[in-house]
C-alpha cells in the first residue's frame, strides 16, 4: 500500500504527495508544475481547453487516449504516462501534429490550440483514417470560439494515420518508465482531511465499502468531479473502482453481453455497437472521446439521473445489474433498480458490479432515440427506447422506456400493452400514443415544457413505425 502518487510527465518520473486527493489534473498542471498550455475553459469536461492524453500499459506498449484534465482527480493518473501541449516536441523541434496546425493556419487566438493539439495527438496514435466522420468524432470535444474549425480540420488531414517516426522512437523509453514506475499495491492518501482509496482486488474495494458505505466511489468521475469543480465541495472519502481488474471486465457468451462497471465507455463501443447499433449510436452522441475514455456506463447507472441516455435503451433490452457486497451478490432487473429520483436500490455496503444485457433476437426491433437542443454531447430533454418483437404483422411482444419523463428511467407499461397483440400499424401507433398520457406526468424545466415532453415522447414512437414501415426514410437528425 502507497500514499504517494507516481507518474510519467511527459516522459519525467512525478512521486506527488501532500495534495489534496481531489486536486484536479488541470490544477496540478497549471500550479504545481507551471505547465500553463492546458487551459481551463468549462471546468467540467464540455470545451476540451484541458485535453490531455493518458498512456496506459497494454500489451508490450502503450495506449494513447485524450481525457479531460480539468475533471480527473491526480491519483488517477497513477501508474501511467501523461503527455501535454508541452511535451509533444523534440528540442526545438515541433510535433508532426503542431506543425500541422501552424501550416493549415489553426490557431487564432490560441486559447484552445493546445487542446486541439492533445486531441489531434491521440488521433493520430490511434492510425484512423482522414475520413469526415473520424475527424468529426475525434474533434467534437474541443470548441473553438474563433471559429476557426476548417484548418483545424484541414490539420486533421494531413496527420491522420501519418506515422510518427519521432514519437515512435521515444515510444520504447516511455513504455519503460511506466514499467518501472513503484507500485505497491493499493493506493490510500489521506490530505487536509480528503481521503482517497484505490483498491486492486474486488475483497478489498468491498471491505472498504462496508468500512466506508458514505464514501463517494470514483469510476470515470465524468459526473463526480463536478462537485468540485462547479459546487466547490470536499469529498470526504473517495474510494476508486477502476483498478479492480473484475469490474473492467467485458463478457461475450451466446445468450448476453456483460459490461464490468468500471468498463469505459470507449472500451464497450464495439461490442455494443455490433449487437445494437442504435446504443451505440447514442454512446457516440452523449460525449466527446474525451468523456467516453473515462465515462463508464456502469457510473451511469449508479448515478441514477432521470435523463441518463443509457439507461432507457438497457431497460428496453432486459438488462439486468449484478450488485455485490462483502455479504454477496444479487442480480435486479435494471428498470427495478431505480426507486425515486436520484435514488437507487443499492444498499449501503454494496457496489454495482457489471450489467448483463440479452443479445437480440433476430425478429427484434430496436431502436433508441435522444432529442436535445445539439447533436454532440448535450444533456437529454427526453430519451426513448423501444424494443419489439413483431410476428405476422403483430406486435407480439413490447418493451418501451423513457428517460425525462418522470424522476426515474422508467417503462411506459400502458403504452406497452396498447400495442402487444395489435396489428403494427399507424391506427395502433396513434393508440400507444395516447396511452403515454396514463404512463408519465413529465415536468417543466429548461430543458424542455410538459407538453413539449409529451409531444416529443409520441413523436418518438411513430418516427419508430415510420423507420419500420418505411425501412429507406431518413429522417435526419432530430433535436430541439
């Protein structure tokens, strides 16, 4: 066990202690080691001015993928490498991706241009192509206020599956840092009255959660870091899952997929999106790389918000979620899992341990739809899942769920049997439509109206019959 953190600065070994354990990257960064290029815009993982980029050993090298700095606590970057704006040259030699974006004219005020730099580095350590969507995806992160988004892009271009041969040379002496770096085992820091736990074996992440049940636990912290970000709170004790190696786990059988709870995003796109293309469609749209490399959905479900974006499309699917104490474990059916807002059946000494989610069959419909006021990374105003089985023109079997309507993700079980037994047509539709009335009583907020809720929430449904009914409409993107 270690009370002292180590690291890889950009290649320089880091031991921190006498922190606080809730000390952001972005802080130590700009205080402690005066690296001023990674910049603060939002403070809560939405602009990308923070991008940094972690290296973490897998196999004999190193994986290479943009965070934001500004909400990852420094005891996560424990055991790992990070690089920012300020290491990428060599002498007074620029970065393949730096020099890109000084000949394409990237940067104007300057402000983001590190930023965009950590990201387009990841990007290229990944050997994507120069294709719109990659360059898309990999930029959506990071906001420029200038404007100046065509010769970033154009920047994208010219390093996109570009080798690195600068880089690659230090690649060898990077990865053997990082090897050598002292591990003990868990980490426990105790600070200026903070403790922060991080435990490497599922027993003892229990026993501290029975020693611990108020501890917040930390996965991707993409919700936690907020509360000392933007409310300025001291979190008391943090106990963090991620280095548990169970609850990393991804699972493939032939009934179900099993998603651990400290999986990140990132990690379960693949599978998710082979077996159910519309979750994974939504995953590309609830956050930026940045989020998804950190955010687990495990961490999504447990914070039981009322308009999380995965938890309608799991409970559509039949997902269950495995939890587990020191005592033992349980297995709920996802939809029983959520009580009242914010509010979840999870008792004191208990984790949530993974997510099973049933394969489809092959007669399933699926699909799940997010309306918000843009298309990248913006909070739901409503969420709708679907999940139908239809045989002869009939709708055999139902699942339907929403999030935004009520204080919990939620089923709309009248809806559903409006619809079980009837013919899929658009006269059935109208009627499962009117029967969400009976289902949900949506409030206003400024995210969106009651009525504007319920609108949205049927509309959902029949652009559901009209994507069935007419397999080749497009109907583009849907938003506020």
């Amino acid at each position: 066990m270690t009370d002292r953190i180590s690291f890889l600065l950009n290649g320089a070994p880091r031991t921190v202690s006498g922190l606080a354990p809730t000390t952001t990257v972005l802080e130590y960064l700009r205080g402690a080691e005066r690296a001023c290029g990674t910049k603060e815009g939002c403070a809560e993982g939405d602009c990308g001015a923070c991008t940094v980029v972690l290296g973490e050993p897998t196999g004999d090298g190193l994986r290479y993928r943009a965070i934001n700095g500004c909400i990852a606590f420094l005891p996560q970057l424990d055991g790992k490498l990070l690089l920012t704006v300020e290491g990428l040259a060599e002498g007074n030699a620029l970065h393949p991706v730096q020099d890109a974006m000084v000949e394409c004219d990237g940067s104007q005020c300057g402000f983001c241009t590190p930023g965009f730099v950590m990201a387009l580095f990841a990007f290229q350590q990944g050997g994507e192509p120069a294709s719109d969507d990659a360059i898309h995806e990999a930029l959506a992160g990071n906001l420029c206020r200038c404007t100046g988004y065509r010769p970033i892009v154009e920047a994208a271009r010219r390093v996109a599956a570009v080798r690195d041969p600068g880089f690659e040379l230090r690649a060898p002496s990077l990865r053997a840092g990082v090897a050598a770096l002292p591990h003990d085992g868990d980490l426990a820091i105790e600070q200026g009255g903070g403790r922060f736990f991080a435990p490497t074996s599922l027993d003892r992440l229990l026993a501290l959660r029975a020693a611990h049940p108020d501890a917040h636990l930390l996965a991707g912290g993409t919700d936690l870091a907020l509360l000392v970000t933007k409310e300025y709170r001291a979190l008391d004790i943090v106990i963090a899952v991620t280095q548990v190696p169970e609850l990393a786990r991804i699972v493939l059988d032939d009934k179900a997929l099993t998603i651990g709870a400290a999986a990140t995003y990132t990690d379960a796109l693949p599978l998710l999106e082979r077996f159910f293309p519309s979750l994974g469609l939504m995953i590309r749209r609830l956050g930026s790389r940045q989020i998804r490399n950190a955010g687990t959905i495990g961490g999504n479900i447990a914070n039981a918000s009322p308009i999380g974006d995965m938890p309608p499309g799991l409970i559509a699917l039949g997902a269950t979620v495995a939890l587990r104490s020191a005592a033992g474990a349980r297995e709920l059916a996802l939809e029983d899992f959520f009580l009242d807002y914010r509010k979840t059946a999870l008792r004191p000494d208990e984790i949530v341990e993974s997510v099973r989610i049933p394969l489809p069959a092959p007669d399933a419909l699926f699909r799940t739809y997010k309306i918000a006021k843009r298309w990248d990374q913006d909070i739901s105003a409503v969420c709708g899942a679907y999940r139908l089985t239809i045989a002869d023109g009939r709708v055999t079997e139902a699942r339907i769920a929403y999030g935004g309507m009520a204080a919990t993700p939620k089923r709309a079980a009248r809806t559903e049997q409006a619809l079980i037994g009837r013919a899929w047509t658009e006269a059935t539709v109208a009627q499962a439509i009117a029967a969400l009335a009976d289902d949900f009583a949506p409030l206003s907020d400024w995210r969106a109206s009651a009525d504007y809720r319920r609108k949205v929430a049927g509309n959902l449904l029949r652009r559901l019959w009209l994507e069935s009914a007419q397999p080749t409409l497009t109907l583009g993107v849907m938003a506020l």
